[in-house]
C-alpha cells in the first residue's frame, strides 16, 4: 500500500506528489497550518486525500492547543477548520470531512469531556475517516470490477489512485479489483495537463503494481478511441451534483465526450462522501482557478511568452448524460441519478 | 513578416522553433541534409512550411553540387529529393513540393538546359513555391475573414501561423486577416502537447501582432466552450483527403467534437497544396509517430516515470462531417468534400 498519507507522533506525514516520479520526498507537517498549505500546494491532492488530510490536519492542530479550558479549545477548534476550508474550493471531500470532525467534536463537548478527551476523539476520528476511505476504495475496486471487460483496455484521466486517497484509489482502485478478480488488464494514463497528474503519478503508482501502463498526452485520447485501442473508462471525481454531473479534473468532458462517441462506457468511481446532494447540478459547483505559472513553465523551462495571458480551471464538469455509472462503497448507480444517489444516501443512513 | 525561412546567398536560414519563445535564434543550413535533418527535428514545422524547406533544401543541395554533367546532376537531384521525401511523413505539401521540383527539373533537362542554368531554375522554382505560400496564406485570410464573426472568440490549436507557412499563416492567416477587416478578434491557444507549438509559436506571433491572445491547456478547450467563451474554431492542417478528412496535429479531433457539441463552427484553412485528391479518406493517411522522449521531458524536467511506455501519435483525423468549410486561396469549401474539392482542382487547372 502507498503511503500517501499518515499521522505519526507529532506530524502528519505525506508523499510530496509535486516531486513524484523522480524523487519519493516526504513532507512532515507538525501544524494545522503546515497541513493546509500542503493542500493548497497540491504537495497532497485528490477528492479523497484531501478529505484525510483536512480531518487529519485538524486533529493535529487541536493536539498542539495550548488551551486548558474547552472554550478557548472550541475557538481554536473552529478556526482550524476555517483554515482548512480555505485551501482548496472544488472537492467536496474536503468539507465532508471538516463537517464530520465538527460533529465529532460538539458530540464530545456536549458530553463534558476535557480538553485532552476531545483531543483523542479527534484523532480516533481522524484515523476512521483514513480508514473509511480505504475501506470504501476497496469496495469501489470490487463493485467496478464487475463491469470491467475480461480484456480491458482502459484510459484514466489524472490520478485517482492510491495517491489521491488514503489507498488502493477510486479509479485505479476499479483497475486494482479488475487485476486481482484475474481481468486482463491495460491502463492508458492521459498525462493531465497541467499538473501532470496522469504521467507523474498515475504512471507511477501503476508501474510499481506491475500493472501494463502507457503513458499519452491528454491531445492523444480521441485517436486512441479511434483506433479501438480503449474498451473502458474510468475516472474519480472531486464534487457530483445531485443529477449526477460531475466535476472532475480539466479535460474529463472531452474525455466523456470522446468515449460516448466511440461507444466506449465512461463510468465515474468516487466514494459517498465525493457525492454533494446540495448541489443540484454541474453549474453550482464552484471551479478552482489557479496560477498562471502552473500553465506556462514545467519544471525550469518556461513554455509561453513573457507575459501571455492564461486561463487555468482547475475543473471541469462532465453533464451526467455522457455518464454510464457512477461507481461507489455501496454499488454502481445509474441514471436517472436525481432518484439513485438519493437512495444511496437513503440506504447509508 | 516574420521571418520563418529565407534563401541566402550560401545558405537556408530559419528561425529556430525548438527555442521559442524564449531564445530568437537563427539556424543556418548550408547543405541539403542540414536541411532535411532541420525538418526531421522540427526546427522548421507546419506543413505548408515543410514544403517550403524542402523546396529550398532541393535548391540549395544542387547550387552547391559538383556535378558538370546532367546526368551525375540528376542523379544527384533524385537522391536529394529521397533525402527531404524521408523526413516527415504526414504533411503532403512536402510531397506536393518535391514534385514541383522534379517536375521544374525534367522541364529544364528536357529542354536541353545546362547544369548551372537548371541550378538558376530550382532556386526560381523554389522562389516561386515560397512566394506562393505567402498569397495563397493572404486569400485564406481574406476569404476566412467573411465567416469569422464581427466578435470573434477564436479558439485554434496548435500554430497553423506565420511560422507554420512561409508566412502570414492559414489558421492565424484567418485571425489576421478578421483583423485587417476590423473585428473584434480574441483568441484562445491550446496549448497543444507534446511539442507545445500553441504556447510556444501560436502565443508568440500573436502576441507580436497585439492580438489579444489567452493560451490554455489543452484539456481546457471543452471548458471554455460550455461557458460561451469560444464562437468560433479554425485550425490548420497537414493532409486533407479527398472527402474532406483532415489530418492535424494531434488532438485537433476532440476539439472538433467539442465544436460540434457546443454548435460552434469548426473550419479547416489550408492551400489547396495540402489537399491530397490522391487519398480517398482519413484512413489512409500516414501517421508520424515520435519519440516518446518529447511526452516523458518538457526540457531538462521528467514527467513520466523511468522507462514509462508511451504512445506518441503526431496527427489525427477529424472526420469530414465535423468541418464547416475548407478555406482555401480559393474560397471557402463545404460538403459534399468529395465534389467540391475536386471542382477546387478542376478550377485552378
């Protein structure tokens, strides 16, 4: 299992994904602070990892309170959790789990424990969030598995893997259930400009699974699809609206678009928690624009004039028409997704 | 004018396109193979340019040739020809020019013509196909210039500019010439992976015309449409078959398929020299494929994983039910391709 992400004694300790594949760094964060400018960095990054860090990047910064009484705790509490949401406004992963931690920690006060009890509380929540998402990983694999072909040969958009989670991944998780059910498997990774996300990690972790990868760049997908060399798309995702729509990283619509005009199924593997039924649709979820400078250099070189103006969404939102599955812990659901995702919710709670 | 390539008095010299637009340097070749290893290396690219170099490479390996009989001089010119033939093996204006130039060639032998005079002959003969390039560019962006709106949103891919032509440009031969009648033009840049030729070249050439332009990551032209920014496509081309399928650089499909949903017009601008009656359909269309060193580096910088396998087509075909209209030096084209590019020929014969 990789090990994206995790708490040891007096830190949250990640992978640094901005020096993946070339250097395996990893970045200690012994605040609140350090762990929420690790996400806005992207040094973590993905719906999943996101949620795990923020959660784990609270229980952290309440572990180093200095506060005695519970409410100066709780102030520091809540600003913690400010700091977290101000990092990165697409996932929804990311505000699930600050909610979670939130209702963990007025469970706790309400029930007049210490400062040191709530303080435990957090981190035992912490760590279920982490372990919930590997958990659901793992049954997204298994339930994504079933439709894989029996020689699949499958594209993926980014990386929605065991980098992008706790373990094992949504997408790559689908790919991981495929090879351990005994499917013939290969995996095309579109290179995802402008984060690279699909050549430097993507690649990556699949290489280390000894699993058949080929690398393209994101220009590539639609002669792939007409050479009939992809049976199957799978991708994460960072917010799916209630109908459905889903916003995932730039450049999964045309992905979509491509896939149904070759008849190839283009299914979306996220956890529950990536499911937001208070957005109704696509149009609400807020899209992340980021620096220019992401676009016009890689690494030293710098690929645009001095100057050039540039446009950098983060996201895009793939309309859940082009959709064939949305693949999660509790099974694949399938349109009309207004009335399958609220019963998934239905049947969780 | 930019200067994309020019005859002097011992030499080809063209702008180096590999270091822009950070570096402007000049590359002098002084034989016919410098210049076919400048095509092969992408020093000089775009297909009406290609025909061009090739053209001058010809010209300028039988200036320099040792032979005083014609018969050695011949032979000589044949395998000069193979030589530029061998470089790239997509853009059919290499071919269409090398034939110009054989055909200059039997004319002047026939006729009974010295060495040094049929020298004289293909250096006018290659002046004639540059100078060529630079009009029928001018028309392209006169004719295109009709069907641009009065406020134009242009996304493009790849640079089908000055640089890609002799000069002026097809595609940015369309923009330029929307300007010169007046309209408001802006235009949007893909990026365009692996060799970046829209951040690089297209942003570059715009930007020292002062046309307003904003470069993007491939993966954001679907984006950008959904939210109404684009309303009009228009791209270049390196082979268009003679029902109208286009081979373009790589990803030029998806961004018609995304046209095509979002109901903007998609168009082709091209010479009639890059209409390749001879090839019935986008099927038969050679596809160069490249290293895979230009998807895996940007630079001294990896991207992808040691020895990450990688599938690194330069081209794809976008069907001819996607294109709203050829724009040629000759006006504008529509379906049926298979009759109207074929009256295109009857009519410049």
């Amino acid at each position: 299992m990789l090990p994206t992400i995790a708490r040891e004694s007096d830190a949250v300790v990640m992978i640094d994904q901005r020096k993946l594949p070339v250097e395996e760094v990893y970045v200690r964060c012994r605040t609140a602070a350090e762990v929420a400018r690790a996400i806005k960095t992207m040094v973590i990054r993905g719906a999943p990892a996101i949620g795990v860090a923020a959660a784990w990047g609270i229980a952290l910064g309440m572990r180093n309170s200095k506060a005695t009484g519970t409410q100066k705790f709780a102030a520091e509490f809540f600003k913690t959790c400010e700091l977290m949401a101000a990092t990165r406004p697409t996932a929804v992963n990311l505000f699930w789990a600050i909610e979670r931690m939130k209702r963990r920690f007025a469970a706790a006060a309400t029930a007049g424990e210490s400062v040191d009890q709530i303080k435990d509380r957090l981190d035992v929540e912490a760590q279920a969030i982490h372990d919930e998402d590997v958990a659901s990983c793992r049954a997204i694999g298994a339930f994504g598995a079933e439709v894989v072909p029996g020689d699949a040969r499958i594209l993926t958009h980014c990386n929605a893997g065991a980098l992008a989670t706790a373990g094992y991944g949504t997408a790559l998780g689908v790919v991981r259930g495929a090879v351990e059910a005994g499917k013939q498997v290969a995996v095309f990774a579109d290179e995802t400009r402008p984060f690279l996300q699909g050549a430097r990690l993507t690649a990556w972790e699949l290489m280390r699974d000894n699993i058949d990868t080929t690398v393209i760049t994101d220009n590539m997908a639609g002669a792939l699809m007409g050479q009939g060399k992809v049976n199957f798309v799978v991708v994460g995702a960072d917010r799916i609206a209630a109908n459905g729509d889903t916003a995932n990283k730039i450049g999964t619509y045309a992905v979509a678009l491509l896939a149904r005009e070759h008849g190839i199924p283009f299914y979306v593997a996220a956890p529950l928690t990536t499911i937001d039924l208070g957005t109704a649709d696509g149009s609400q979820i807020p899209i992340e624009e980021r620096a220019a400078k992401e676009v016009t250099h890689v690494g030293g070189t710098q690929l645009a004039p001095d100057g050039a103006r540039v446009w950098n969404p983060a996201f895009d939102v793939t309309p859940h028409r082009l959709i064939a599955g949305i693949i999660t812990e509790r099974g694949i659901f399938r349109a009309p997704y207004t009335e399958s995702l609220k019963e998934a919710f239905a049947a969780r709670a």
